[in-house]
C-alpha cells in the first residue's frame, strides 16, 4: 500500500478525494495491487475516511475486496453513527459474507429505506429458508419498490417456504399489478409450471393474466401450448384494462429471448 494513496483520500476538498478515489478503483479494475489495498485500508479503517468515499468504493466491492474486510464490513452494519449501513450490506451481498445474515434481518426494521433496500437485496444473495418469515411480510409493504425486491430475493432464495409466500401472493393479489410475483414463480420451472398452467384456466381473468406473465419468464417449452391458447382464444380483461391475449403475447416473446440467450450462452 502506497501512504500517498492514502493522504490523497483523507486530505485535500472532497470533490479532489472523490476523484482520486475513481482513480484508485480504476487502477485495482486493472489489476494494480497496491490500489487495493489502500481500497481495503478505507474500508477496514472506514470512521477515518468521508462516508461519500465509502460508500462509492463499496459500490465497487467486488473490484478489490477480499476476506480481511468481514470483520469492519460487520462492524460497518451495526455502526448507526458512521450511517453507511446501506453500503456495508452491498459490500456483505458482494464478497459473500454470510455472517452478515442476522445484521442484515435487523436491518429490515431500518428508518431508511435504502438501508432496508439494501438489506433485503443482501438477504437474497446471502440467506437462505431460515430468513423467508422476515421477508415474506414485505410483499405487502406500501412502497413498491420494497416489495418487488422481497419478491425477487425469494425467488432467488427459493424453497417451499419461499414459494408459499409468493404463491399466497399470487391467489390472494393485495396489489393489482403483480408483474414482479409473476417473475419471482419464474424462478421455481420446472416444478411450478403444472401450477402455472391450471392458473390460466382460472375464471379469473387477472390470475390468469398473471399466469401468462410468469409462464412466459420460465423460459419453458412446457408453457407455450398454454400460451399460445391464451393469445388465441382468451379475450379476458384485468381490473386494470390489461388484456389476457396480450400477456400471453408478450410472454411467448419473453420466453423465445430467453432460449435466445440461454442458446447464445451456450454456444
């Protein structure tokens, strides 16, 4: 570590800090050892450094961080005087630190809603069945936003529990557009698909919209002859003027990009 580097980030007006610290991530993108570890040397010494200077490098966590950050990156979480609990998070989320599990459900309760975005983003990287009673109550918050990323850390969290709670969601729609449930039951294919498809038989013209979305997002083979009923035949409406036939005809594209790209990957 080069003492220089360091001065550059304590001294001099913030606005210079800032730009020596985009230079130093620069330089440890490309591979420059020293640059990393004046990065690290930020964030496990992180309360002599500005929060604005923490928080950008933890933006970028991957680039340099390494396991000799658990221990400041929990001590970070916990520490409601330096308030950059958001980004320790995203640091725990990005080196995979599962320690930061139980910090982060208590995090769910934080007066800041970045905070708790970010808790909840960790959570489905880091969790696993133990923390869906936390998150499953947040597919009813009044902020949208929360909500689609409870349901997308589910879904990336996966189990029965989990399926349970997105699937309660999907039957009992407290909020009529659903698009990011939809998504979230994706995830669960091929096991989900039977249930899917008897969704889109339903009566009601919005589950079976709903089911057309996710059906589409599994990617599925399995989903098409449902979709493809659906755009053919099914000239239902939703609560909010969507039209079942159209779902079903943006979730047959949906499903064709994703073969698309899964093919590309592949070859």
């Amino acid at each position: 570590m080069n003492p220089a580097d360091v001065r550059l980030l304590k001294d001099g007006d913030l606005e210079t800090r800032e730009e020596n610290l985009r230079q130093l991530l620069a330089q440890a993108e490309d591979g420059d050892t020293a640059a990393k570890e004046t990065l690290r040397a930020l964030v496990r010494d992180y309360p002599d450094y500005h929060r604005s200077l923490y928080s950008r490098a933890l933006n970028r966590a991957e680039v340099f961080g390494d396991d000799t950050l658990r221990e400041p990156l929990l001590a970070s979480l916990a520490d409601t005087r330096y308030n950059c609990q958001a980004w320790a998070a995203m640091g725990c989320a990005a080196l995979g630190i599962r320690d930061a599990v139980p910090g982060l459900v208590a995090m769910l309760d934080h007066p800041q809603d970045i905070a708790r975005d970010q808790a909840v983003i960790a959570l489905g990287a880091l969790g696993d069945e133990s923390v869906v009673p936390a998150l499953a109550p947040l597919l009813q918050d009044p902020i949208s936003g929360m909500r689609e990323r409870a349901a997308e850390a589910l879904g990336m969290i996966g189990g029965d529990a989990a399926l349970a709670a997105l699937w309660d969601e999907f039957e009992n729609r407290r909020y009529y557009r659903i698009g990011y449930i939809a998504s979230a039951l994706s995830e669960f294919a091929p096991d989900i698909i039977p249930r899917l498809i008897e969704a889109a038989s339903s009566d009601d013209p919005d589950k079976r919209y709903w089911a057309a979305v996710a059906l589409g997002s599994t990617g599925d083979d399995g989903a098409v002859p449902t979709l493809e009923r659906l755009m053919a035949n099914d000239r239902g409406s939703t609560v909010f003027d969507g039209m079942v036939s159209v779902a079903a005809k943006k979730g047959l594209r949906t499903l064709r990009r994703i073969q698309a790209a899964i093919a590309a990957r592949e070859s």
